[in-house]
C-alpha cells in the first residue's frame, strides 16, 4: 500500500519512519525542499498545497491520503472531501473545523464541552460589547501556533488600542477568549481505527516555556476521576468526526474541571513520548489506523517523559544529550531540519522513567 501525506515536516518523518519497516511506501507533498520526511526516504513532492494539477498527480501515486498539518487551505480541503480516487484519513471536515478557533470552540459546546467564555471579532462585531471578563487572549482565527498570532489584553483601554491596528482589512477576523488560571495543562492522545475502536494511553502533564511546549509527563499527575473524564471527551469529539488515525485533544484543569482548549487532527507534540513507552507510538497506531488494520491488544505504556529541543541553545543542547546517551534509558529523537532558529522544534529526547529519576542535565536541554 502506498501512503501520502500532506506536510514533509518531523511528524511526517515519524510516520515514514514507521511505515516504511512496515512494508509500506511513503509520499508527502509540501512547498519545502530537502524536508524531515524526505530525508527518511518518503518520496516527495515539492508544491504548494492549492496547486489541483500537482495535487491530482499526487494522488494519482498513493492509495490512502494523511496529514502532518493542518493548515491546507480550505478549497484544497473541501476538493479533498469530494474526490473520489483515494481513501483520507482523517476526514477533511475535521481539518476544516481545527484551523478555525470560532468553528473548533463551537464545535466543543454543541459537543456539550466546557470551554473557556469566547466571542467572534469581526469589523462589525466589534462595535457589540463584549460580556467576557478581562484579561482576554485575542488570537487570530487561522495559523496561529506556539503563541504565534495571539495578545493578551488587560482592561478596556488595551482593547481600544488592539482595534486601532488590528483590522487591517474588512475580512480580519479573531477569536476573544477569556483567560482561564488553570492549574494544570493535559493532553490526551488517541487512535480512533476504522473499525471504531479506539486507542487511548491515558493523560499526558504538559509544562510551556514561552508559549512552545517544554516538557510531557506521562502518566499526567491527576486523579483518576479526571483523567477518565478527558479520555471519554476526547474519544466522544473523535466520534464526532467519524475520525479515524491519531489525534491530540488538549485540556485545561481549573478547579478540579476539565476545559476543552483544542485539539489537533494528526499525531500530537505532546504524544512523542509513546515512542518510547515501551508499548506502541504514536505513529505506529496512526500508520495502523489509516491503512485499515485492527489496533493491537495490549497498549500499557510505561512512564515517561518527553523534553522538547529547541534551536535556542542547539549546539550545547547537543553535547547534554549527547551525556545524557550513556544512560539507556535516554532516547533521542533529531529532524533533520537544515537550519537551527531561536524557537524551532529541532528534536526531541525521551526519558524512560519518571520525574523523581531523570537526571537534572535532562531539564537544560
């Protein structure tokens, strides 16, 4: 069987890298040159994502369709929705609603989901007062990550002032939310297959350093009660969907409650930790998922924890890795990605154990 996926960055290297000891071939079109993906051997096409001549001979080569991001534009989605050549998983519909903020926080409370309290901006709305209590967090509706394309605003005053700059043209949309002091940030990652089972590992702990994720610790430290409820509302958005493959759902806890912030449709930074958790990745379950296998019958993973290695500090994080190697229970993980940026996701490392055991070195990487 042949796969292709949209995007040829690290979570498609991944999943290549799963796929292709599986006896699978493995394809990925994007707009970059000399990619993660393409330098585990996944056969690239290099084009923009809204060009239907190169998107109609990619498909023409593969016989089920993945994404390893979500930002395709909307025409190139809803033409993936209705063509008939190849299988995609997961549905396009579900792309559709994640990169829109206003449709992915409606979605959650016709769901029946507690979300943090949000309001539409729009020109025309903004001239409507607003019933959110501040601080609010503005973000643009679309291809915001990592913090990208989001503001904190404090009183009225700040507002006033977003608005000025804010509405660069008529069609500036964003999305108000109000901001929740949470005591802890989770994730759940899960496998939905196409059968309709669905695989779960359980509650990931998700610390940030300015707004990019820092550090997943698995098992996340919360009470069972809790960790049950996540699951059965990321199990019930999937259903929503008819989703099948991988996907990340995130929560905030406040108060001993759960609010739904968002989720992504593709295997999730915060899941990098099942690659070695001593059970399946993953990568692994969402290969399974896509090309219509059943999922395995024992997932138990083991604690772990999974630090983020960014282009800050690239080389000395190296040389801590690097020490940090001589113990086996460290694994690292590396893109591959041409040039190291203040910011940039440039790998990752995975500690077989817990918190209490992992060696100081590790939190400096």
């Amino acid at each position: 069987m042949k796969i292709g996926v949209l995007g040829s960055g690290q979570l498609g290297q991944m999943m290549c890298l799963e796929a292709v000891p599986l006896g699978y071939s493995f394809y990925c079109l994007s707009p970059d040159a000399n990619s993660p993906s393409e330098k585990v051997g996944a056969k690239a096409t290099v084009s923009s994502y809204d060009s239907q001549s190169e998107l109609e001979n990619f498909l023409n080569q593969i016989d089920v369709l993945s994404f390893e991001f979500e930002n395709i534009p909307k025409p190139t989605l809803d033409f993936l929705k209705n063509q008939k050549s190849v299988t995609v998983f997961p549905p396009p519909q579900a792309l559709i609603i994640a990169q829109d903020r206003f449709l992915e926080k409606t979605h959650f409370r016709k769901l029946g989901f507690r979300t943090a309290e949000f309001f539409h901006l729009t020109m025309d709305t903004s001239k409507l007062d607003i019933s959110i209590e501040f601080p609010w967090i503005i973000k643009t509706l679309r291809f915001g990550y990592d913090g990208k394309g989001q503001v904190k605003v404090k009183n009225k005053l700040e507002y006033e002032y977003f608005l000025t700059s804010g509405f660069q043209n008529e069609h500036s949309e964003y999305l108000i939310e109000e901001v929740i002091p949470f005591q802890k940030e989770i994730s759940i990652i899960l496998t939905r297959f196409q059968n309709g089972d669905i695989v779960c590992y359980g509650a990931v702990e998700n610390e940030h350093k300015n707004h990019i994720l820092d550090l997943s610790i698995f098992p996340a430290r919360i009470p069972v009660g809790l960790n049950l409820e996540a699951i059965e509302m990321a199990s019930k958005l999937a259903e929503s969907f008819q989703y099948v493959g991988t996907l990340g759902v995130e929560f905030f806890i406040k108060d001993n409650q759960l609010y739904l912030n968002e989720f992504a449709p593709r295997p999730h930074n915060t899941g990098h930790f099942t690659q070695d958790c001593q059970s399946f990745s993953q990568f692994y379950l969402h290969v399974q998922a896509i090309t219509g296998n059943t999922p395995p019958t024992d997932v138990r993973p083991k604690p772990t924890l999974m630090k983020n290695i960014l282009g800050n500090s690239y080389t000395e994080s190296l040389k801590l890795a690097n020490e940090l190697l001589k113990d086996d229970r460290y694994r690292l993980h590396l893109y591959a990605k041409e040039v190291a940026k203040p910011g940039r996701k440039m790998g990752h490392m995975n500690f077989k154990g817990t918190l209490e055991e992992v060696n100081p070195l590790f939190h400096e990487l």
